[in-house]
C-alpha cells in the first residue's frame, strides 16, 4: 500500500502537496513551522489539516509496522496459508490486523502453566517412573509440647481477661 496514495485520496489533496508534506514531516519539522513557513510547498494548507495528515500517516505507518510483525509471527509458526496472508494485506484498521492475529497469538506463560509443559511435580515423576507415591507424614509433636501451648494460651487468655475493663468484655463477646 503506498501511503502518500492513501493519504491524498483521504484528504482530496494533490499528490505533490502529500509527497512534500510527508518529506518535511520526516525530516522533523513540526506542524507549526510547515503551515507558516512552508506555505510554497504544501500548497497553503492549514495546521489543522496539517495535523491531522500528520496524525494518519503516523497511523498508516504504524498499520503497516504491525502488519509485517503479524505476517513474521505467524511465519514463524509455521501456519500460513495464502488466505491468511491476503486478509493482512487486505486489513485497513489495526483492529482487523490484530482479530487475524488472535488465533495465532501465544498464550501467556503464567506460574501455573509451567509445569504443565515441565514433568516437576512428584506425582508426574512417579507416574513416569511406575513407582509409589510416598507421602512423607507430619512428625507429632511430643505431647509435654502440646500441654506446654495449651497452658501458655490459659495463662494469656486468663491476663487479658483480667487486666480488660468489664464494660469492654461484654462489647467483645
């Protein structure tokens, strides 16, 4: 697609005029400085066209950037078919570029999607390996450490019951 075509069927321009325009806008002069001192060569436009042929050249240039990254991509994978091709080349709008491009985009690697595709788990490895799984049991605790928690939560439980206000333990429960 040759752009400075797009641009002057849009605007109802001549060619010459988009042709010099596009030429001062890459050579990074700012769209104040061609509407007052390049008036000769854009053909007296205004800044508000001025802007916005600024705006869809940078779109249009933008559209055919993606176009080609869409294309590479799905080249890369090894899935394209000349109906995909003729349906990028035939997108006027980012929009149509990128719902060609959906199917074929991949997929975000997320914490849990990662051992799906990597055997990390026990279970995958055993199942792999034919052996039993083996579940390590919790160790108990001796029981003089269970009576050592259960009287230290008494002995708090019976401080703060006494040091609080009566009033403060009645909104409490």
């Amino acid at each position: 697609m040759e752009i400075n075509k797009v641009l002057a069927k849009e605007f109802g321009l001549k060619q010459e005029q988009v042709d010099n325009t596009v030429a001062l806008i890459d050579d990074d002069k700012t769209i104040p400085f061609i509407a007052r001192y390049r008036k000769e060569l854009t053909g007296s436009l205004d800044d508000q066209i001025l802007r916005e042929l600024y705006d869809r050249l940078m779109y249009l240039r933008n559209l055919e950037k993606r176009k080609e990254e869409v294309t590479n991509a799905i080249t890369e994978q090894e899935k394209m078919t000349p109906e995909i091709e003729a349906a990028i080349s035939a997108a006027v709008t980012l929009v149509e570029v990128e719902d060609i491009y959906r199917p074929f985009k991949p997929k975000r690697r997320t914490r849990a999607s990662i051992p799906v595709r990597t055997v990390s788990s026990p279970l995958q490895r055993c199942s792999l390996h034919r052996k039993t799984l083996q579940i390590p049991r919790r160790r108990q605790k001796p029981s003089s450490m269970r009576k050592r928690r259960s009287t230290t939560f008494r002995l708090l439980f019976r401080a703060l019951w006494t040091s609080l206000p009566r009033t403060s333990l009645t909104t409490l429960i």
